[in-house]
C-alpha cells in the first residue's frame, strides 16, 4: 500500500468557534486517510473472513440463542451494500 504523504500547514481561526480545516482542498486529512485505510481493511480482508465462517454454519447454528435476551448471528445484516 502506497504511503500518503500529508503535509500540515499553519492556519488560524478567523473570528469563529470550532476547528479550521488547514488541510488544502485537494489533500487528504489524517482522518480521511484512516477511514480510507480502516474501510479497505474492512471490506478487503474482515468482511470474506466473517463470510467464510459464517458460511460454514448451519441453520440451526446461525439461527441459535443463548437466551431470550441475545441476537443470534442470523440477525445481523453486515452487507456491504449498505
């Protein structure tokens, strides 16, 4: 994976609350850099882990409870397409 390079400018609050982005228009902040980065992880690598696993199971083992009060893994939707 290919480095990003972010470099910080010096910036001041004019006359306002709250943050100012210091960050030119067309340069990734270190946030947009992470969530970039978490997304990818997420979607390249986690999500056809969980897959694989929960592909494996069966119905009464998707569909299971250990009790009134808990989800069974068949509740959940992680789809992508979300």
């Amino acid at each position: 994976m290919p480095q990003a390079r972010c470099e910080v400018q010096a910036c001041t609050v004019r006359n306002g609350p709250g943050p100012v982005n210091c960050y030119p228009p067309r340069m990734n902040s270190p946030a947009t850099i992470f969530l970039e980065f978490s997304r990818n992880k997420l979607l390249e690598q986690y999500w056809p882990r969980l897959r694989g696993c929960v592909e494996r199971l069966t119905d009464e083992q998707v569909w299971w409870r250990p009790n009134e009060a808990s989800n069974s893994i068949g509740e959940y939707d992680p789809s992508p397409e979300r």
